[in-house]
C-alpha cells in the first residue's frame, strides 16, 4: 500500500494522541522511536506490514481499531487530503459530491504509480438519493471505507445514512431527511 496511508496515519496520531503516543506506537511497530513516513508518500510498503500498523498502533494506543479508523478518515478528510490533493476539492461541496469522484480520484491519482493497486468503487444509483456503492479491493478495508465516508461527511458539515449490506457493499442515502450521519450494520 501506498505509504501516503501511513504518512496520514502518522499525523492523524500526533494530532489526536501526541508526538509520543506517535513514537510508543513505532516501538510497538520495531521501529525506530523517531521513525517518519514523510519521504515514504510514494512507497509501496508491504500489504500484510500496512494493516498491522493500522492495528498495533490502535493497540498501543489502546483504542478500538475502528476509533482509529474514524480519526484516520476525519483527519484524511479535513486535514491531509486538502492540503496535499487539493486539486480534488475544487468545486466539491457535499459527500454525495466526492463519492461520485471517487473511483475516478483513485484511478486518476493512481495511475502514473507503479505498483499501485488502488480500491475501485461501482456506483449503482437506486434513486437520485440513494447509491448501492460496491467497494473492490482486495485488502477488504470497507470499515476504514466507512470512515472515510463518516470523514466526507464532519469535512462538509453533511450527512447521510450508511448501510453495510456486505464487507463489499454498501448503501448510501442522501437527502435533507437525514439530519444525523447513521450506521446501520446489517453484517454484525
Ligand atoms: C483527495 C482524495 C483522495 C485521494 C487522492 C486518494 C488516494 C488514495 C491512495 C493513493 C490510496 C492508496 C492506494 C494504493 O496503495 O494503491 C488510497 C487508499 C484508499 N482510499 Fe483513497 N483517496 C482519496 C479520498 C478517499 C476517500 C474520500 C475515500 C472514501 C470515502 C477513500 C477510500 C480509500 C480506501 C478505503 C483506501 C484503502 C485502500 C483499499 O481499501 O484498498 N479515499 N486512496
């Protein structure tokens, strides 16, 4: 996975938790204390090493790996993704906005990288309002997806209902009816 994952993962720690949470979670990683992703952004860095790392540092932080996957995806939201991909954001305004540009976003972003294996996202529209979204990616990270999603939504000051059909799919409703961002999990 591109190291652009971990160089967010890194300030998405440092902001929420702290420099030293930051360099206690590198240890429990064995590696350096004062390691950094910044030069890494364009690495490929080992698939099985990537996911651990989401994982041990939620262990070292001593937080559910699915609180940190929500702090991952505000922060890539309203934080990194701004600054470093701000092309993507001109003339975007709601979540229902950037999910409609995301498949192209990845492919695009992507596509100059070798070795890079981005998701890919099928949009199927039920309704002007409603999307059966299906997530392919084999490293079958839909929750961080779901995140990712929650983030869109705290970035824009937006809402909507998600529902997770399947670890592959998900529905999406939009619309001024929904006043509060919602989970529904029909997989637990
Ligand atoms: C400026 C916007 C964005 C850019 C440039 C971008 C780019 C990337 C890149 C480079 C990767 C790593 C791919 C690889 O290693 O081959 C990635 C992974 C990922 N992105 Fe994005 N992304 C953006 C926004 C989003 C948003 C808003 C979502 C969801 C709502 C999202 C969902 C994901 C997921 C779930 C992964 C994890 C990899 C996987 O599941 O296979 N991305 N993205």
């Amino acid at each position: 996975m591109k190291g652009t994952i971990h160089y967010c993962l890194e300030g998405t720690i440092i902001k929420n938790h702290g420099e030293k949470a930051w360099q206690n979670c590198m240890k429990a990683a064995g590696l350096p204390s004062d390691y950094t992703y910044i030069t890494k952004i364009r690495d490929d860095i080992d698939e099985k090493e990537s996911i651990n790392l989401f994982v041990t540092c939620s262990k070292s932080l001593n937080i559910p790996l699915t609180e940190l996957f929500d702090q991952f995806g505000a922060y890539w939201c309203c934080h990194y993704a701004p600054e470093i991909y701000a092309a993507f954001f001109v003339g975007i305004k709601s979540t229902k906005n950037a999910i409609t540009k995301l498949d192209w976003v990845h492919d695009r972003v992507t596509r100059h990288i070798p070795n890079s294996n981005p998701p890919r996202f099928i949009y199927n529209w039920l309704n002007d309002d409603k999307l059966q979204l299906t997530y392919q990616s084999e490293r079958g990270l839909i929750d961080l997806f779901i995140s990712l999603i929650k983030g869109l939504n705290t970035c824009f000051k937006d809402t909507c209902r998600i529902t997770k059909n399947s670890p592959t799919q998900l529905i999406l409703e939009f619309g001024d009816d929904i006043t509060q961002t919602e989970l529904i999990d029909l997989t637990s």
